[in-house]
C-alpha cells in the first residue's frame, strides 16, 4: 500500500481468510489503486496484529499469521514476474515460499528487494539471492549473529556479498553497497505511531527503485515518507501519498 500510494503500479500477492477482517485488510489496498487479484481466499484467519502504541509512540506488536501462512509461490507466474520492475518480499509467509521466489527472480534477472520482518531464519542461500537486503536494527543483530559479523550495514554486505540499507529509527538509516557506504539522517518528526514507519520506508523506497532513482535519493525519499506516517496514527491510515512526500521534500 505503501508503494501503491507512492505512485508506484502494485501487484500485491498473499492470502486473507474468509471472513470479516479481509475486506479490512485488502480495501485500503484497493483504493490506493493496488491489484489484489492474486490474493487469495483461505480456510483460515485473516492475519492481524495486536499494536501497543507508548506516550512516545514506540510500539509492541503481536503478530497472528493466520492465512498470511497459505501463501504460495506459484500464485506468481513466471510471466507475472518476468514483466515486474521489482519483486518485494517479506518474512510473514512460509520462508520456502519466500526461498523459491527469490530463486526464480534471480533466474528471471528481476531485481528483488527482502525485507526481513520478522527475521526468521531464511537459508543463508537464499538470502545471497536478494539484490537487497533491508533490516531494522533487531534484524540486523539477528542476521549478524548467523553469519558472525557486526550489524552494521557494511558488515552485513562483507558477509552476504549483496547490497544492505539498515533502517535505525530515529537515527535515520544506512547503505552499503559495491559504491560504498553512506548514512541518511532522519527527518525531525513528533511522534504519533510509529507502527508503519518500517513497511513505509520499504514501499516507497520500493517505489523510488522502480521509478529510477539510485538508492542514496530512494532512501531519503523513504525517510520523508516514514517520518509522515510517524506523525499519524494507524498503520494504513497513517501512509502517506505521493504529492504529500513530494511536498515535504520540497520543502
């Protein structure tokens, strides 16, 4: 949604149950302007999550998969994939499903974007398949303790060979690609909710990616963006359109 509101054209690819919670899920989705025809209907719970917003506006979140666990693969053609700019996974779907289309990416030369939320323990293989790599902070303690290296975004690339952005709240974020490495300060932002401030930065750098600009500019392009959201509360509610972001980087 994310991506979609950025202007991006999304094809979002999953599963909902059959009940009331998926219109919920998927109608936001729709009026971003998002195709959800490979979406698909389960004998299962819609996934949801359980948000504890603080004062301050960090969250706890309690994630209950549900039919996020029927997604498959092969709801993504091969010709569906050879005709996308970009493939963006994540981690709230069976890491096999995840494996195998990180291969046929790889194969089809269609650039791939993981997210690894939640960072479950994805074969080192497949991981090495993805044009990049993002993690927030526990991510990348995570994936760094796998591999034997620091967390940090360089340490990560020596590791995995492949390009890294670790996000650092209000830190802002970092890269490390074959170019170097550089760090993108956070915009100034009182927050609300920071809920969707990490799948906020993702989409819209997903997005920035797809419309060509390099990773540096897609990168602050992401942190106006997530720092918007910040400033909101909800989770969908709360991501902002492209004319909104474009303001805010004007100003």
């Amino acid at each position: 949604m994310a991506a979609s509101r950025d202007g991006a054209e999304v094809a979002m690819v999953g599963a909902v149950g059959d009940d009331a919670l998926a219109e919920v899920a998927l109608s936001g989705l729709r009026e971003a302007g998002a195709d959800t025809t490979r979406v698909r209907k389960v004998a299962a719970a819609t996934g949801c999550a359980s948000i504890w917003i603080d004062a301050a506006g960090r969250n706890r979140i309690v994630v209950a998969l549900g039919a996020n666990g029927h997604t498959r693969a092969d709801q993504l053609t091969d010709a569906d994939l050879a005709r996308a700019t970009s493939l963006l996974l994540q981690m709230e779907v069976d890491p096999a499903q995840t494996t195998a289309l990180l291969h046929r990416a790889r194969a089809l030369q269609v650039r791939s974007i993981l997210n690894l939320a939640p960072a479950l323990p994805l074969d080192l293989g497949a991981l090495r398949l993805a044009g990049l790599l993002v993690v927030n902070e526990d991510e990348a303690e995570a994936t760094a303790a796998r591999l034997g290296c620091t967390p940090e975004a360089a340490s990560l690339r020596a590791a995995l060979g492949i390009d890294v952005v670790r996000t650092l709240g209000e830190a802002g974020s970092e890269a490390a690609t074959a170019d170097g490495a550089w760090h993108v300060p956070a915009r100034a932002v009182g927050p609300v909710d920071t809920t969707a401030a990490g799948d906020c930065f993702v989409g819209v750098l997903a997005a920035s990616l797809d419309r060509g600009a390099d990773l540096r500019a897609a990168m602050e392009r992401a942190s106006v963006a997530a720092a918007l959201a910040c400033g909101r509360r909800g989770s969908q509610a709360s991501l902002p359109w492209r004319a909104e972001t474009d303001r805010r980087l004007d100003a």
